[in-house]
C-alpha cells in the first residue's frame, strides 16, 4: 500500500509557508494546497484559474500564485 500523502514520513513544504509561489505548466492544474505540501495544517483545496493571466490568488490563505517560464 502507497504512503497516505501528506504524512509525516513525507520529505513535503509546510503549508501555505509562503507568501509568493511560481508554478509551471506541469503543475497545472493548479490547487492550494499544492501537491507537495503537507494538508494536516492547511485549509480545505480549493482550485485557483491561473492559465488566463498568469497569476492569481488563492481565496482562502492570499497565497499568491505566479506563472514561471519553462525556461528557468
């Protein structure tokens, strides 16, 4: 059986430890908490629509969410 995400044992970001986050094409699509953050101390996911401008805000913490070139 496959480790429960989020878990200790997981080498995870804390949640929402951040202000500012860059995400790339292969992270849409994009949700708050991001996949590789732990959840026991986070809000419920919610979905952020960042592909029309390349950044947005998550509603429930203010984390805010920018668009990075592949190139970097």
């Amino acid at each position: 059986m496959a480790p429960k995400a989020g878990t200790v044992e997981q080498d995870l970001i804390p949640a929402n430890a951040q202000n500012t986050y860059g995400v790339r094409v292969k992270d849409l699509p994009l949700s708050c908490p991001m996949p590789g953050m732990y959840l026991w101390n986070s809000h419920p996911k919610v979905y952020i629509p960042i592909e029309a401008t390349g950044e947005a805000k998550c509603p429930y913490c203010g984390a805010q969410y920018y668009m990075i070139d592949e190139s970097d």
